[in-house]
C-alpha cells in the first residue's frame, strides 16, 4: 500500500470539509452553518477543521471558490467537446452549455448561500469579480460580435438566475428551443 502524501490527505481533507459544510446548508439552511456543525457532519474534531478553514468566513470563501472551480472544469470539459472547435463562439457555446449542466445541488447551494451576500466575506467578491472579469474578456474574445456576446450571456445568465431561484424559469419544450436558439446566435455564418 502507497501512503498518501501529507499534500494528498490534506486536500481530501479539505474537500471532505467542504462537502460536509454544503452537505449542513442543503440539509438545514445557511444560518446553521457554524463550525461545530460542520466538524460534526465531516466526523473531525474542531480544532482538525480549524486547521483547514480558521473561521465561518474562510469557510464561506472556500465554498465559493469550490463552486466557481467546478464551474470552470465544467466549462473547459464542454469547450473541450465543442462541435465546432476552432470556430467564433465556441467559449460562449461553452458557457452557455455548462452554465445549464449545472446540478440541482449545485444550483440549490448557490441559491442558500445568496442569503448571505450582504455578509459576504471581501475575499469571495475579490474572487467571483475576478472571475467574473476574466468571463468577460473570454466572451469578447470569442470572435462573435462583442454585444450579441453580452445578449448571449445575459440571457442564460437569467435563465440560470430564474432555475436557480425557481422563479419564472420556462419549461420543456420552451426552455430547450430557448437554449437552442442562444446556440444557433454563437455561430457566425460565412
């Protein structure tokens, strides 16, 4: 047997405790994420958990940045698979694919950790703003058109809003005739 590495353990160690605290929001809402909630559903003492996130903010922030990673190795898999590689629009025809990909657990997460945005730790808005810049660069770089880019966005960013929130979003057919529709404005005709 190959003894895991103290960098390997210490990684599963942080996912085990980023699981659990999701696993706590999902189960029981956002206000009872506290650390000792968090080392019990992970079965670690406090002071293990201490040692990875030192605060129920940096706990917050790795979550937050746990979700914005998943997001992006999602986005690199369907770019990756593109139908039409090479071509204008296929970092937007990637973003629209894995934006809409995304697990109802996922989807359910981000909508309980909303509530505390007006608490947000400065780290997390430090980082989704980054990414939220570097989406914007890419999107404009795509070779479309830089305003049907941004329509393009907007509109499954509000469709992702509404599924997120269960608030108006469309249902079968109308929601994959919207999705296709999106689509077909990322390829530019010749």
């Amino acid at each position: 047997m190959v003894p895991i590495k103290k960098s390997q353990a210490r990684s599963l160690t942080h996912s085990t405790l980023l699981r659990a605290a999701a696993q706590v929001i999902l189960d029981k809402g956002v206000e009872a994420l506290t650390l000792d909630a968090v080392a019990h559903q992970a079965g670690v003492s406090k002071g293990g958990l201490l040692y990875h996130f030192p605060s129920k903010n940096a706990l917050v922030v790795g979550l937050g940045e746990q979700l914005i990673q998943d997001f992006e190795a999602a986005l690199q898999a369907e770019f990756d698979q593109d139908d039409a590689p090479g071509t204008p629009g296929q970092w937007v025809r990637a973003y629209i694919r894995s934006t809409l990909r995304m697990s109802k657990q996922s989807l359910a997460l981000i909508a309980r950790l909303t509530s505390l945005i007006v608490e947000m730790p400065p780290e997390l808005l430090q980082f989704a703003e980054a990414y939220e810049q570097r989406c914007r660069q890419r999107l404009e770089t795509d070779g479309l058109d830089p305003t049907q880019a941004t329509i393009i966005q907007l509109a499954i960013d509000g469709l992702w809003f509404s599924e997120v929130f269960q608030l108006g979003a469309p249902e079968e057919p109308r929601r994959a005739q919207v999705v296709e529709r999106l689509l077909a404005m990322t390829r530019v005709s010749s």
